[in-house]
C-alpha cells in the first residue's frame, strides 16, 4: 500500500482503504507506479492543523489539507509538468513526502459543496499528493495544469469535477502546501 496512515482523529474511522485508493489512482495515471512510492497522512483534526499551520505558513488558522513535499520537483517554467520522482522498490519505497487532513473543516466543506465526504477528501488527497509531485498553483498557467490533472484523475474514480461546481474561482494558497480548495 502506497499509504502510511497515522489517525489521531478518531473520528475518520478507516481512512486506509480512502487514501490507498486517492493515492494510486494520482500516481497511476500520471505514470508512477503506485507500489515503489510512499506518502505519509495524517488524520488529525482541526486544532492538530492549525497547530501546523502557524508553524510552517505563519496562518493561524484552520485548514483542509497541508503538504510537506520530500523533494523539489517543481518546474521553472510556469504551466509546464514537474520533473518525475525517482522510484523506490517494494521493499522500499521511495517517500513521496507528508499531508494532514483536518476533519472538521473537510467536513464542513463537504456540506457546504454538496458533496459527499468521500468524494471531497478523495479529491483533497489527490491535491495534496500533486503537491508532493511538484504540481502547484502559484501561476495561473499551474492552476489550470494541477485543475485539469485532478479533474481527470477524478473521473477515473468515477468523481465529477469538483472545479466545474465552485461558485468562481477557488482561493488556492500554496505553501508547503495547503489548498484551502472553494474556501474565501
């Protein structure tokens, strides 16, 4: 399993089948086998993010997901893809980096989308996982790249495009990295 799972909220439940899931179906289809690349989750709540939040973004304040990527595979040249991770083995996969999902607010967030839990944490871990890949959001030229990726790596987890149901633009700060997706 390309996971590794620490849930300090109890109330996730088992979120290993979710993000095993979201986490292979990002590096399937960008090419990457899911096998020889590990990502770290941590299943907290929100006073656990927002905790980390200050300390790694100066934001004292609750979010959705932050990611704290292991390498720098980000391009120079706005719109264009990131350099590929270099793979691991099955018996060591090579780390990819670390996310943290906030309970409250993703759920707060599923409501106020219409969306199911589910879906909306799939796709926060989608966003998070192209962060740790070197994808971002800084340029629009990059927006519309990661947009246009997690949309596609959505459908094929049979999820619509959670870009095509915002009201406007979603306000997407980057950092080490936190995406704030449809927030104001």
């Amino acid at each position: 399993m390309p996971v590794e799972l620490n849930t300090e909220e109890p109330r996730w439940g088992d979120l290993a089948p979710l993000a095993g899931r979201a986490v292979a179906a990002a590096l399937t289809h960008l090419g990457h086998d899911p096998m020889l690349h590990e990502v770290s989750v941590l299943a907290c709540d929100d006073a656990r993010i927002r905790a980390l939040n200050a300390q790694f973004r100066s934001k004292d304040r609750a979010t959705n997901v932050l990611s704290w990527p292991a390498w720098d595979l980000s391009s120079e040249t706005p719109g264009a893809l990131p350099e590929p991770p270099e793979p691991g083995t099955q018996a060591e996969p090579e780390p990819l980096g670390d996310m943290a999902l906030a309970y409250e607010t993703c759920q707060q967030e599923a409501i106020a989308q219409g969306k199911t839990a589910e879906d909306h944490v799939t796709h926060l871990i989608i966003h998070s996982v192209l962060h740790l890949l070197g994808y971002d959001h800084e340029h629009e030229e990059d927006a519309q790249l990661m947009e246009e990726t997690e949309a596609e790596i959505l459908a094929t987890l049979g999820i619509a495009d959670p870009y095509a149901t915002l009201d406007g633009p979603p306000d997407m700060q980057a950092g080490p990295s936190d995406s704030d997706i449809g927030k104001d």
